[in-house]
C-alpha cells in the first residue's frame, strides 16, 4: 500500500533526526485520533466554534505530514462561518476521518 503521508517537510525540519521524526510520529499518534474524534463529535453536535477549534488545531500536523486533507479541513472551518447544517459538511469530515484512520496504521507500522 502506498504511504498516504510524507516526511519529506518533517524531515526537513528534523535535519534528518530519525529519532526526532519518531517522536513527533508518536505525538502526531497521541494528539490526532483524540483530537479528530472532538472535531468528529463537535460537527455531529452542530457545535461550531469547537468544530473550527479542533480543525484548526490539526492543520499544522496535517501539513507536516504532507497528507493531502488541506481541502477537507478548510471545508470545515468555512463551514464554521456558515448557517448550513452539519449535513453539508458531513462528507468532507468522513473522508478527513477515513484518511487519517489509515494515516494512524501507516504511522503505527512505521515507527512502532
């Protein structure tokens, strides 16, 4: 199966620090799931202000991983400034959660 993630930006970062990456790998393992299941539950409680809280808070980790989900996590906090129902938005959260789900197992068999 093909990574769905790249560390070529955190590998920049880390100067090529294998033991640096495999840090914030972990970290990215205990801070997102928590995280994406808060911006999961936030967008089935039509809570707004929460939803864009938890979306904002996991682009940067997105980003560093080079997961192609920057589209659905705008999507999000656009939605935020909105009066539409959650229904809307519910599309883009379920790929957001079904790409980063496989992102989890990657990392996991990656740096366990």
């Amino acid at each position: 199966m093909s990574k769905i993630y790249s560390t070529e930006s955190l590998n920049e970062i880390a100067g090529g620090d294998q033991d640096f990456m495999a840090v914030v790998a972990q970290t990215f393992l205990e801070e997102i799931p928590p995280d994406l299941a808060s911006l999961e539950e936030a967008v089935s409680n039509d809570n707004k202000e929460l939803a864009y809280q938890f979306a904002h808070k996991m682009k940067p980790n997105i980003e560093m991983f080079g997961i192609d989900l920057m589209k659905e996590v705008a999507a999000v906090e656009a939605w935020t400034k909105t009066s539409k129902s959650n229904s809307v938005i519910a599309p883009s959260v379920k790929h957001l959660s079904a790409t980063l789900h496989k992102v989890f197992k990657q990392l996991e068999e990656d740096y366990s």
